[in-house]
C-alpha cells in the first residue's frame, strides 16, 4: 500500500511555548521512523513529510494531498499535539475523505475511547508498540478483510453504529532485541533538523533511540505506557553502525540518545562504549540518566567513549517531594552523582519540579536553592504537569486543583502561563512567580555563568546554541 507518515501541521509556539524561539525546529522523530522501516521492510511503500520543518500552510499542505495518492496517512501525537493532529486530520478527510487516517503514539494510547469520540476524522487508533498492530491493520485493508481488523491486538476504531472498539495491546506486539527496526534515514529531511539544543555540542546532531522500555514508576511519567515495562536494546553493534551511517551519509556531528534512562543496563553500557572506542565512532553523545543507576567507573568508561553530557531528573530538592512522585531516588543520592559526574568533566544538565503536591513555598524555594548550590551548567525548572492517565494526575486530584477548563494545549511542559494544576498550598500567582525566580536565580549564579564562558570561550560548543539559549531564556521573561 501507499502510505505516508507525517508530523501534525503544529505551531512552535503551541509545543514550545515561551522557549520557542530557542527551541530549534524538531528532533529527529525516532518512533514513526522505526515503524516506517518495518513496514518497508515488509513491502509497503512508504514517504514521509514534515510539514512544519518544510514551511507548509494548509494550503501548500492541500496541494500536496492533491497530487499525491496516499492510501493511508499516520500520524503520532502527544496531549499537547492533539488538537492540533486532530485539525490535520480533519483537514486530511476534506480534501481527501477516502484516506484512511490512523493514528498512534502515547495520547492514542492513554484514552483510546476519548480519543475516537473526538473526532470522525481518525478511522483507526495503533495502541502501545506500533509496528505490529500497524502491519496487520494495513494487511488487513490491502486484502479488503476489514472485518478481521476487530481481532487485532492494538488496535481501537469506531464501528459504523458509532461504538467503539478497543483492544488491549497483544503480548505478541512487543518486539525482541533483534527485531527492533531501524530507521530509512533517507526518508526524512535529515539536513534541516535542528535537535534540541540542551543536548547539542555540535550542530548537527541526530537523536537515536538505543532501548525501549521504562521500569521506573514515577508518578509524573507515562513514558512506559506505550513500550511497557521491560527493557529491550538494540546491540551495541546496530547501533554504533546506525551512528557510523549518521556521519558518513549525513554530516552528524553529535549524537543524543533520547532513551528515558540510557544507563539501566550496566553491562550493555559498558560494552558499548569500549565497541565505540574500538571502531573510533568519534561523535561526542549526550543521555538521560538517573542518580541510582551510574557509578565513578562506569562514568569514566562513558566519558572516555565520547559521552560529554548527561541529564539527570533530579526533579526535587525535598525528600519529601521525592517520596510523593515515587523517583525512588534520594537527596543524598543526587548530590553525590551530580559532583561526581561534574567533577569528571561532564556537561551536567539537571531538570527539577516546582510546587508539586503537599510542597510548600518554602519546600520550592528549597529546591531552588538546592540546584543553585549544586550549580550544573545546564538546569531547567517545571511546574508539575499531570499528564492524564498517570499517577501524580490522580495525586493532583486529591491534593489540589485540577483546572476542568483545561485544554490538551494547556498539558505543557515549556509554557506555564495558565498551568493545569494549582497547587492550594502556594496558589497560582505564586506558582508562577516561583518558576520565574528560579530561571532568574539560576542563571545568575556565578558558578553557572563561568562553566558556560569556559564552553564559549574554549570552543567546546557550537556558539549558536548559546544564542538559541538566550532566546528561549529572554522569551520566559516577556
């Protein structure tokens, strides 16, 4: 079948928010690229289009329907994206209405039910891991066996009486280690990528996911929701030869691994960095990380491989906080792997949550002053996000307001200005004004100004992601 994979037609502002003029464009998205590669692998034709990196209206986005003849059109989306892929899709049904729509990705899967009630322009939903329920959807339409599509694990749609059916994710749908796809890189416009630039040394770098899989249970995180539980990589091989493809084929000059903790498994880590060293890969490479799951050797072994910067969900400066968000991790613990991983010369990016549930402004004030005597050269503040369908929204619930006026835009990790949840113990206003202080004091800490000269002035990043820094940092004040 002919089909194609694409972005939502989606406004920086609306996924940036205040940061979006420092925002870059897009990261490389890894998951649609990997289905894509499965599905070519088993035969289908397949294109990709980005129309937002591309400049397109919906307009221009017409035209190219028009002279195009895609059978399927999928797509993936966040809650903060799905108004805005719903629109895309509605669009999609009027200029084309015989396409078939599909949709996945982390909202699809969290309210498969909300989601098909919301609009008659998404004919089906993938739920959880994509590439099976995907290729059996889409067997299912080439063979004209629309009636089998009812027993496919994974899939969610609208019967024509308006009900709708939703079956759970088949265990079978979750792939080994070895069938993970990797991704037509020449699919996708990889030139005009501009990767988040927290994780950017050199400009360009390329995102890459090496495992799927979170076995945390943080309250705030619904990231284990679509690839479940159990931990699966790829070999250090593929990936290191997907790396060597990134910068022989397409200039990267970094690379950033967007696994939810890059670290979990030792062993795979270690033998990954001495195969990088072995066949001289020679991109440096950033990571997530957690506190509880590096050591002062197996740091070492990362820095010496080419590894110069690690984020680490520090999220709290208050045990407390810790406690109710189930981290699992400790003050103690935190502090000690954050000097560790400074004092062996890493780029340390740390990210915090401000006025969670039960805090008060003393205890956020606390964790500001905690990041600001840590002072890693890179830290980002949020205020907590309740992400429906995971703990802390339930949490929210109970110890808080939730706005019932809220719209799925409102779900936003970089814009605060009229935040979901409002935390009865500081109130609005001050939530807010909290937020901004922390930015403000943070980077004025003489620690942090003289760690990012150095960079600056040692030539040890790209100066334009300091000026795209800037920009996203003048926008929060405005």
């Amino acid at each position: 079948m002919n089909i194609l994979f694409q972005e939502p037609i989606v406004d920086k502002s609306v996924t940036y928010g205040k940061f979006s003029k420092g925002a870059g464009n897009n990261t490389f998205p890894y998951g649609i690229a990997s289905i894509a590669g499965y599905i070519i692998d088993k035969g289908h034709d397949v294109k990709y289009l980005e129309p937002n990196i591309e400049g397109m209206d919906f307009e221009a986005y017409g035209q190219y329907l028009m002279k195009n003849d895609f059978q399927i059109i999928a797509m993936s989306s966040t809650t903060l994206q799905i108004n805005q892929t719903i629109k895309t899709f509605e669009f999609i049904k009027k200029i084309k209405p015989e396409t078939i729509t599909v949709l996945g990705g982390v909202h699809a899967t969290i309210m498969p039910s909300e989601t098909l009630n919301a609009s008659k322009a998404i004919d089906y939903l993938v739920i959880g891991e994509g590439e099976v329920p995907f290729l059996k959807l889409i067997s299912c339409l080439d063979k004209n066996k629309a009636e089998e599509i009812a027993c496919i694990g994974g899939v969610a749609f609208k019967k024509i009486g308006g009900e709708a059916i939703v079956n759970s994710p088949a265990p079978e749908n979750i792939l080994r280690s070895a069938d993970l796809p990797t991704p037509p890189y020449h699919l996708f416009p990889m030139n005009k990528y501009i990767a988040q630039i927290t994780y950017t040394k050199r400009f360009p770098s390329y995102s890459i996911v090496a495992s799927r899989g979170c076995p945390f249970k943080c309250s705030f995180c619904n990231g284990s929701a679509v690839f479940g539980n159990t931990v699966r990589y790829k070999s250090p091989d593929r990936i290191i030869n997907e790396i060597l493809t990134l910068k022989n084929e397409y200039g990267a000059k970094g690379i950033i691994f967007l696994d939810s903790t890059f670290t979990i498994n030792k062993q795979w880590l270690a033998e990954f960095c001495r195969k990088y060293i072995e066949k001289k890969a020679g991109l440096p490479w950033a990571c997530n990380s957690r506190t509880d799951t590096v050591n002062e050797s197996l740091l070492r072994l990362m820095r010496s491989a080419g590894c110069w910067e690690i984020l680490y969900g520090v999220e709290s400066g208050n045990q407390k906080s810790l406690d109710i968000i189930n981290k699992g991790t400790t003050v103690r613990q935190n502090t000690n792997t954050l000097k560790l991983t400074m004092s062996l010369g890493f780029y340390t990016y740390a990210s915090y949550i401000l006025c969670l549930p039960n805090e008060t402004e003393s205890d956020a004030l606390n964790t500001i002053k905690y990041a600001v005597n840590i002072g890693t050269s890179v830290a980002m503040f949020y205020l907590p996000v309740p992400y429906p369908g995971t703990e802390l929204h339930k949490i929210c619930r109970e110890k808080g307001i939730l706005r019932e006026d809220a719209e799925w835009e409102d779900f936003n990790a970089w814009d605060f200005s009229n935040p979901v949840y409002i935390n009865p113990l500081i109130g609005k206003e001050r939530m807010q004004a909290i937020l901004k202080r922390a930015y403000n004091r943070y980077y004025i800490n003489p620690k942090v100004i003289c760690a990012n000269l150095k960079e600056i002035l040692l030539f040890r990043q790209d100066i334009k992601k300091f000026i795209y820094a800037l920009k996203g940092i003048a926008g929060l004040f405005k």
